[in-house]
C-alpha cells in the first residue's frame, strides 16, 4: 500500500502505451475492454487512497530521492479526491465513447489514458516543476483528442488552442525561473519555508514570478480576460472529449490554491495572499462574463461552454473568500459542478443527433426519437447546475453565500451568484423550449441513443442526488480536508530537515 500515490499516474502511463502495441495496437474491440478494465481498476485505487489519506496525507519519494531536489508526491485528502473525481469523470466519458466516438480517428484509447496521467500527476505532484510537466502531458494529450476524428471546426478551434497554451507554457518556465532564483526551490512546502525570509530585491521578483504564475493558471482555469479560447474549444471537441474537459480548469483552480494559498498564504510574510486582491475582480468579472455568453450562446454545446467558465468563476470566489467555511463549499461545488457539466455535454450530444440537421442549434427542428427521456434528463441536469432545490448545485451555492462573513464580501458574491444564477435559470428555460417544443412536422427521428451513452449520463448525473442524500459526510470530509492542508507541512518538514543536514 506504500506505492498506492504514484499508481493513480503509473496505470494510465502502462495501459496507454500497452495499447500502442501488438496485440492491443490492433484492434478497437480490445483497447475498449482494457481501457474499461484499467478504469475500474482506477477508481478503486483512487478510492483507496482517498480512504488512505484520511488519517494523514500520504508522502511518496520517488526513488528514495529526498526533497526538495527529489521528487515527492502528496496525496492529502484534496488532492485524493481530485483524483477521484477525475476517474469517476473519465470513466463516465469513456463508458459514453463506446458507442463509437472512440472509432472516429486513431489512438482515441492512449491519449485518452495520457491525458488522465497528466491530470492525476498534477493533483499529486509536491512541486511546481513537476506540476509544469504534467500540464505539459495533459496538454499534449488534449491537443490530439480535441481534433480527434478531423473536421474544420476542430482544426481552427486547435491552432488557438494550442498557440495559446503554447504561450502559457513558455510565461510558466519564466515563473519558475524566477521563482527558482530568488527561493532557491521549487518544491512548494520549502518554497513556504523559504519565503518569509526574502530579501526585500528578492521579494520584488518573487512578488513578480507569482504574478506571472497567475497569469498562466488563469489561462488555465479560463479566467478573465483569458476565457476566450474556452468556449469554442469545448464546443467543437467530441462529447466524450468535451466532457473529460470539464475537469481541465479545475487543475488550473487547483494550482493557484496550492501556490496562491498555501505557498504564498499566510506564513509568506509580506507576500502573504499578495494574488488574493488579482482574483477577487477577475472572478467576479469571469462569472459576469460568462453569464452574458450564456444568454447570447446560439447552441446548447456553447452554452454549456460558458457554464463551465461560470463554475471556474465560482470556485476563485471560494478561494479568495479566505475562510475554512468556503474552502469546504469551494470542494462542494466542485464535485457537483465537474460531474454535471460533463453529463451536460453528453448530453447535448444526443440531442443533437435526434434533432438532425438543426443539431444542438436553438431552432427549429423534427421531434427527437426518445424526446420525454432527454427532456427528463435535461430538466434535471438544468435544476442541478442552476442550484435550485433540491440537488446539489442549492446546496454548493448556498454554502458559498453562507461563506461570505464581511459585508463587503457579502456585497460582491451574493448578487454576482443569486443575478447569475436567475439568467442562467432564464437561458436553460429558454433552451429547453427552444429543444423540446420548437417542433416542424410530427415524425421524429429514428436515430436513438445506445444503452451505454445513456448510462454514462445517467452515471455521471447520479452523483447530484447523491451529494444531497450524503451532503452531511462530504462536507464533513471537505471540513477534514481544510485541516489537513494546514497540516501538511508537517508531513514533509521532516524529509526537507533530512535533506537540508
């Protein structure tokens, strides 16, 4: 059970190589059945690290190579349940792909397995080196699934995409740079140690490479003014493919909370949460922003698109509101919103099918083929991910409005959400209308949804009622988390005294 940490990015690895050769390489039938085999086996080791890290975080030194030159991966209960979310996630997209999106193109199955490495890497990973390299994985992975099975939209849609990334990534080897020279470290809990005692000349360009970070994690999480790639993005991309995205900004949500909180957080000296006065605008602004782009989107996939930016919005506020209370409606949320996001683009996806030429478009079309199933669906995706009561999304939401303590705090989040979540409210009614009800002729369709692209839905929109139903143990763990992360330190300062004598 000591290697359980690193199997999370060692399963992926091996299955997604494994299936690049003889005799997986050769036939789609079995790279199905080793990649649902692999993603069971998945989840079950990322819910026995999750039951694992529940009474300490669990440290792994790659190698036996001692920080904070070695590497180590941390596994608290944050960074656990991540990775657990993002294979109950994959495994919702995967079951959804086998109807055959995953046959549309070549190595749908290993960039799939890639791509969740590069993702689980970055939740575990104990320093930002590394983290670099695992959003380069994952980034990679995801450039190649965007445009799986071709098409214009997609091609166009990619160069941005990866220009974009590509310029994010070189504005992330000069964060760390600077970084590196002036703390002398890159791995976080030492960079914590190290930078309550900066120099002022070395705190102006610490305060100048944690900026830079931001900038690069904000083009990660979608924030503004850096959202503008994501709609389109997610839109065009295959539903398997755009749903497996809905976890892509929650790694760059993760990375500022590691970096921005805990190792520029409280003990930072006068570097203390010195990105905290940057978010709180820009997550304000991105959840505004997106609330127009979901009221103007002209398709059911972009409007989604702009959901997701308003859940990364969202989850900033959690962060920067600086409280325990809103970390644990922070973790709430993002469980619920990852999950029903995904489902959503699922979906869309079959309506758009049934809908024929007009696909997912608010126009006109001929009845869908299993019309009352989608529309029930529909409804209940939609009262989640507006947080009506009673599923999940009420909850999060109201957690968040109870995390606000100051007025001023209160002044900000409580109408951006409530304002929010009233259009977004008035944008899914008006969606739901224009899909199920805006009807020429009385044929429907014949072309109907396969049995397993329904179960994934249903699977990944299981977990709304199921955060109500346990609403009291999760955020009872979320509550764990919190304290857990105060105390992770403590965890690797005996490794880093090691190294250091």
């Amino acid at each position: 059970m000591q290697h359980l940490p690193i199997l999370p990015i060692l399963i992926p690895l091996l299955t997604g190589t494994l299936m690049l050769l003889p005799p997986l390489g050769g036939g789609i039938r079995r790279q199905r059945i080793t990649n649902v085999i692999a993603m069971v086996v998945l989840m079950i080791v990322a819910f026995a690290l999750l039951q694992q890290s529940l009474s300490q975080s669990q440290i792994y030194v790659l190698g036996d190579w001692q920080p904070p030159f070695g590497i180590i991966l941390v596994a608290d209960r944050l960074s656990a349940l991540l990775v657990l979310l993002t294979s109950v996630l994959a495994f919702g997209a995967l079951l959804y792909s086998l109807a055959g999106d995953d046959n549309k193109g070549k190595y749908f199955h290993t960039l799939f397995m890639y791509q969740l490495m590069g993702i689980n890497g970055a939740f575990l990973t104990g320093d930002i080196f590394n983290l670099f390299v695992f959003f380069e994985v994952l980034l990679i992975a995801s450039y190649a699934l965007l445009i799986h099975g071709g098409g214009k939209q997609k091609t166009q849609a990619s160069v941005h995409y990866v220009s974009l990334n590509l310029i994010g990534s070189a504005f992330f080897l000069f964060a760390l740079a600077i970084l590196y020279g002036t703390l002398g470290s890159l791995n976080m809990a030492d960079m914590a140690l190290r930078v309550a005692n900066l120099t002022p000349s070395a705190r102006i360009l610490a305060h100048a490479g944690v900026l830079l970070l931001l900038l690069v994690f904000g083009l990660k999480t979608a924030m503004l003014p850096l959202q503008f790639w994501l709609p389109r993005t997610y839109s065009v991309a295959s539903a398997p493919v755009a749903a497996l995205f809905a976890i892509m900004t929650k790694v760059g949500i993760y990375a500022i909370f590691r970096v921005h909180t805990v190792v520029f957080g409280a003990g930072a000296g006068e570097l203390a949460f010195v990105a905290v006065p940057w978010i709180w605008p820009l997550a304000i602004g991105t959840i505004v922003v997106a609330t127009v782009g979901v009221l103007a989107a002209p398709t059911l996939r972009l409007l989604i698109a702009n959901l997701v930016l308003i859940s990364a919005g969202t989850l900033l506020l959690a962060i920067v509101l600086l409280n325990p209370q809103a970390f644990i409606a922070g973790l709430y949320y993002l469980v619920h919103t990852t999950l029903v996001t995904g489902a959503l683009f699922l979906l869309a996806d079959l309506i758009g099918t049934q809908r024929g030429q007009a696909s997912d478009r608010f126009v006109v079309s001929r009845p869908m083929a299993q019309a009352p199933l989608l529309g029930a669906l529909f409804m209940v995706a939609a009262v989640t991910v507006v947080g009506l009561p009673p599923l999940s999304g009420f909850i999060g939401k109201a957690l968040l409005l109870e995390a606000a303590e100051t007025p001023a705090q209160m002044a900000w989040v409580w109408p951006t959400i409530l304002i929010s979540s009233l259009l977004v409210l008035v944008a899914l009614s008006r969606a739901g209308t224009n899909l199920f009800w805006h009807l020429s002729g009385s044929k429907p369709g014949t072309e109907k949804a396969a049995p397993v692209q329904l179960a994934a839905v249903i699977f990944l929109l299981a977990a709304s009622p199921l955060l109500v139903i346990f609403g009291g143990p999760a955020t009872d763990f979320a509550a764990g988390a919190v304290s857990q992360m105060e105390a992770i330190y403590p965890d690797v300062l005996p490794l880093l005294e090691g190294a250091h004598r």
